[in-house]
C-alpha cells in the first residue's frame, strides 16, 4: 500500500505553494504553518514533507523555527528539504527534530560531501531528491539545469547506498493535472528496491489510486489538499488512518 505524506512548503514562514518551481506564482495559503500540520496529524498522518523555499533560494536554510515548532508540537515524522549546504545546515536541521533530511543540489555540485553525509547518518535518514526536467536533474530551488540525467543520477547513488528518492517532475507540480506516473513506474522498474516518493501533480484521490495500483511506495501531495480537489477524509477513510478530530 502506498505511503500517503502530506506537504508544507514555507516562504517567510507562511504555508504557500508555487506552480512548476516560479517563485512569482506564490500562493499562501496559511500563516500558521504548525497549525497545518497539526490538522494533518489529526487525520492520521504519520509523514510529513516539509520544504524550505527560502533556503532552496538562498543556498541556506532559512525556516528552522518552524521546524521545530512542527516537530515539537507533534509527533510527524518531518522530513525536511531546500537549502541544505554545508554540515552545519544538516546538523541544524536534524537537531530541530527532523527525521529525514532531503538532499538535492549537494549530491550534484559536491558528491563527495553528501557520500560523507550518507556514510555519518546512514541511508535512512537521508533521501536524495531527483528534481527533473526534460529528463535532466534541476537544483537550486530548480533554477538551474545540470548536466546530469535522471537516470544516471540514480544509478550512480542507488550503487553507493541510497535508498529512499524523492522525485518530483517539475512540469507536473503545482499544475493540478496528474502525476508522471510513466516515469515513476520506470524508476521502479529499473530500481526496484528503492524507497521512491512520487511528487507533483496530484490533483485527484485517483492519481493516488493509480500510483498505488502501479506500485510505487510513497506519494507526496500538497496544493490539492489546499485548493480543496483532494479530501483529507476521503484519504484517511481509505488508507485506514487513525483519526483523532472527532
């Protein structure tokens, strides 16, 4: 059964969310970050994907009180990605109660850095996220294309340890118009022991549905939750998840 995780991304500490990366698209939808994951949490979710949009703009992590905010004021499992560079941003960030710190730009532009971090905190807690774009790995908050293919990228990491991949499709997220399924069930093909956590695009419960028919371990959604094409009853009904609102 597929793993449902519910996503916060922060801009200046508030609850937004942007369309294919474009900062300019800004919506906020809440002030009170810590009260959405508490409503999250009161539905039975377990996860929760929480992305630091400052940090993947300014090469640094910038949103640290309200991870720790989150992680004190409930029991999630956070894990926490954007903006994460040096050792002290990842010390930082699991020290502010993060279970899992996702890792992008690092393992493109300093490789050996993040086999350091994989190697010190060990494969379950690190996720190396797959930002794609016609089929070539983005970094830095996705603006700025590299020269690695998706593929290869994984490849090379799946064979030094890694296990857990957050990928998200550029060109779907935020557009409320379905996931890239056909990629997601690729990478399960080619690496099927990997953890992978499909992200971007959902816009229904059936694009949860097909992913879970399809196989794939987790999937990660956001805007549908917030513009209301995605109900957090109909998920916890369906996944069985252990309700503590009524």
């Amino acid at each position: 059964m597929i793993e449902p995780i519910p996503a916060i991304d922060l801009i200046d500490g508030k609850c937004v969310r942007l369309t294919k990366g474009n900062y300019d698209s800004k919506k906020v939808y809440s002030n009170d970050p810590v009260e959405i994951a508490k409503k999250f949490e009161s539905f039975g979710f377990k996860r929760l994907h929480v992305v630091d949009l400052d940090g993947a703009k300014s090469h640094h992590v910038v949103n640290l009180k309200v991870l720790q905010q989150i992680t004190t004021c409930t029991n999630l499992s956070v894990d926490f990605g954007g903006g994460i560079k040096s050792d002290e941003d990842l010390t930082a960030v699991f020290d502010s109660g993060a279970q899992f710190a996702t890792i992008g730009s690092v393992a493109i532009t300093q490789p050996q850095k993040f086999l350091k971090w994989l190697e010190k905190y060990g494969s379950q807690h690190l996720i190396l996220g797959a930002d794609v774009k016609d089929g070539f790995i983005c970094i830095n908050g996705w603006k700025e294309e590299s020269k690695q293919t998706l593929f290869d990228f994984l490849d090379n990491y799946i064979n030094k340890g890694v296990t857990h991949i957050l990928c998200t499709d550029i060109s779907k997220d935020g557009m409320l118009q379905g996931t890239a399924i056909e990629l997601y069930r690729q990478i399960m093909v080619r690496f099927p022991t990997c953890n992978l956590i499909a992200s971007g695009g959902v816009s229904s419960f059936d694009d949860i549905l097909l992913l879970n028919k399809a196989g794939i371990p987790a999937v990660v959604f956001g805007k549908a939750i917030y513009e209301e094409k995605l109900s957090l009853e109909e998920i916890a009904e369906y996944f069985k998840l252990k309700v503590s609102w009524v």
